[in-house]
C-alpha cells in the first residue's frame, strides 16, 4: 500500500482514524517508476481496535484480529492482551460477523481463484467492454471522471480498477476475500489501492467520494437494502451512488436453479464445486455453444459459481430500489443498464 492511503482509511467499527507503525516496506513499480510502499504493518485505531496490513493490502474486516491472529501475534509484542480486550468487549460483534461473513468470503476466494489473468474475460468483457460497461452504469466518461476519485465496493478481480487508473482516474477498489492480493500484484497504476473491507462496515472515510459504484455484492449479502444503508454514508454530497442489482425473472430454468441453489449452496465448498462441474456445467456449455457464447471453460465455471455458491443470492425489482435511494434523500435516481439478470441503478446525493 502506498503510505498516503492511511488519510481514506477509518476503522469500521469506531469510525476513528488510524495510526500506522509500519513493520516492512518494499518496492513496487508504479507508473513505470519505483516507488516505496509499505507491504507489512499494523493499523491502530480508538477503544483498541487493530487491523494488519499484509502482502500490502490493508485488511479491514473486522474479524482480521482473528483471521490474521498469526501475523498480528509476531507483529505485536502484547497482541495477546489486546485480543482478549478486544474480545472482552465486543465478543457479540465478533461472532456475528464471523457468523455472518466466514461462507460468503470462502465462496468468493473460491470463485476467483479460478481466473486467468493473462487470458479470461469478465462476465464475458474484454477490458474494453468492462471499461464501457462500467461508464454507462455509472453514467459518466472518462472525461467526467478525470477530477472524481471512485470507491468501488467489491472490486473482484480487480480488473475494472487497474482500466480506471490507466485511464487517469483514482479509485479505491475494495473485496471480502482475499481475491484482491493477485489483483493487488498485478496492478501497475498508483491511482488505484487495494483493501480488504466489508460494505456493511466500509472501512474508508465517510462523506467523502465523488462515486460509490458497487456492481452485484449487495445481493450477496444477508440484507441487501440494509447492506445499500451502510455503502452510501461513504458519498459526498452532490456526489453519485450506483449500484447493480438482480431483479426477478419470468423464466422457469432461472427459478429451478434458484430453487436448487437454496439446497445446494449450504453443502461444503468443495463438494459443491464437483457437483457442478459434473451437472450444470455440461449443460450450461451446451447451450451456451449453441447460442454462439465463446467464453472459455473457467469462465463459464466461474458464472456457475457466482450463481450457486454464496449464501445470498437475493432478487430486487426498479421501484423497490428506487425506493431505498428516495428514502436517503438522493435525486435524479435512473436506471442506466437493464439485462437478462439485473440492472443498474444511480442516484445523486443532496
């Protein structure tokens, strides 16, 4: 991480600012020129929260002090003592969050483990399409974008983050899972950084970006207008929220695999994955064949994955979204995209 990102960053649950003592720094090519990051340290925050920065990446969910028990124990002399505070005092919040996140970010990292860098598509989009995709949802050009810093809530691959920046345009790119660290490798650009955060609890400073985009996480949380109340705290007045959503279809196939994922997607990861691979897989390459869909075999998984592995999956119509803008008083609410699985939706903070 470059040291200047510490300024955006706050604690998820105190909301406080955070301090750094920095344990590791390293170089990393950005912009064609070495520049000093920082690959290793430790984040301090109000009433004894902490949170690791590893392999550069700042990670800001709130169960890092027990997913990254083991750096944090080498990194921090009494990180025994701190922990049990920790605990002491927010053993509620702890366990809720483990609870509520340990399934959904297992099946993310599983999904894109799966992604070739070097030869596959996004959701079946070239880096050309994934940059055109993203303007027209967002409603904007790069032009527009030139002055504007973006906070993308649930980033993925990554991809979409890098194209920004190449682009000239600063963003901050955040996931659940551990699927930015490949994302974070390969990125070339000091325009874009990399975290690790939850958008029920972002990490970043409130009232503070031009956009906020979120592009089909909302619905993979427990609550989706729940988890769009928590998001859109992080945009600035005068500044813009989208977000993509699933919305309902009158399709029988559709509604059978949504029925069929409600079962399947409690089983182990592991085992799931097989059973697709063995059932809808060959079926799903078939017709896709048929109807002309070139993309490769991984992909192709990788949408299956998507589609049955979370935990949530939730299903929204235009008006019942609408809605959630009108009631945090945001204008000019329009819908910018409308496809086969889900739509996009912005808004205008006043």
């Amino acid at each position: 991480m470059q040291e200047s990102l510490v300024d955006l960053l706050r604690c998820p649950v105190t909301r406080s600012r955070l301090s750094m003592i920095i344990i590791k720094k390293g170089i990393k090519i950005l912009d064609g020129e070495e520049i000093e990051v920082i690959d290793e340290a430790v984040l301090f925050a109000a009433d004894s929260w902490f949170y690791p920065v590893i392999n550069g990446i700042p990670r800001l969910n709130i169960e890092a002090v027990i997913d990254y028990a083991d750096f944090l124990k080498s990194a921090i002399p009494d990180f025994a003592e701190r922990k049990d505070k920790l605990v002491e005092k927010y053993a509620f919040l702890l366990k809720l969050v483990q609870k509520k996140n340990k399934r959904t970010k297992d099946s993310f990292a599983q999904e894109w483990a799966l992604f070739n860098y070097d030869t596959d598509k996004t959701w079946d989009a070239d880096a050309a399409g994934m940059l055109n995709r993203f303007l027209k949802e967002t409603d904007e050009t790069v032009v527009t974008l030139k002055d504007k810093i973006i906070f993308d809530a649930g980033c993925g691959n990554g991809l979409l983050n890098t194209l920004l920046a190449k682009n000239g345009i600063t963003n901050i790119a955040m996931d659940f899972s551990n699927s930015i660290e490949k994302a974070y490798v390969r990125n070339p650009y000091s325009r874009v950084h990399f975290i690790q955060g939850d958008v029920q609890f972002p990490p970043v400073a409130f009232n503070h970006f031009d956009i906020v985009h979120c592009s089909g996480v909302l619905i993979a949380t427990n609550n989706t207008e729940l988890s769009f109340s928590c998001l859109e705290p992080t945009v600035k007045r005068g500044g813009k929220l989208s977000v993509w959503l699933y919305h309902h279809r009158k399709n029988r196939l559709h509604n059978l695999f949504n029925y069929v994922r409600k079962l399947t997607s409690r089983c182990p990861l592991g085992f799931q994955f097989y059973l697709y691979r063995c059932t809808i897989f060959p079926l799903s390459y078939v017709i896709k064949r048929l109807k002309g869909n070139k993309q490769n075999a991984r992909e192709m998984m990788i949408d299956i994955l998507d589609w049955f592995t979370p935990e949530f999956r939730w299903e929204h119509d235009h008006e019942e979204a609408r809605a959630w803008f009108y009631k945090r008083h945001y204008t000019h609410v329009q819908i910018t995209s409308d496809e086969v699985f889900g739509f996009n939706i912005t808004g205008e903070k006043i």
